[in-house]
C-alpha cells in the first residue's frame, strides 16, 4: 500500500472518531434531559400520592370516629 492510501485512511478514521465523540456528546445530553424531566415527572408523582395518602388518612379516621361514636350513643 501507497502511503498517500494509509494517510486517506488514517484521516478517514480521525474525521469517524470526532463525529463518533460529537455523537455521543448529543446523545448524552439528550439521554440527560430525558432523565431530568423523568426525575421532575417522578416527583411531582409523589407529591400527588402524598396528598391522596394524606386524604385516605383522614377519611379513615373520621370513619373510626363516627363509628366509635355510634357505638357510643
């Protein structure tokens, strides 16, 4: 092989390697906002299940308590 086809090569395959990094950059930072708005998502899950245990909590205590009162009467 000529040594003009090894540098064609060789240049070939440094232009693949940036484009392979500047590839893997954009998907990183995409894979990252992915699991920003997902941890956003996850939280504001929570907040809700918090409130609705909250709720459930308290109208299960009031059932006791009308129960209880009417086994008191």
């Amino acid at each position: 092989m000529s040594d003009t086809l090894i540098a064609i090569i060789a240049a070939f395959a440094i232009i693949a390697a940036a484009l392979m990094a500047g590839l893997a950059y954009r998907l990183n930072e995409k894979w990252a906002e992915h699991c920003n708005r997902f941890a956003d998502l996850c939280d504001e899950q929570n907040g809700l299940l918090k409130r609705l245990n909250r709720e459930w909590y308290e109208a299960y205590v009031k059932m006791v308590d009308m129960k209880a009162e009417a086994k008191h009467e």
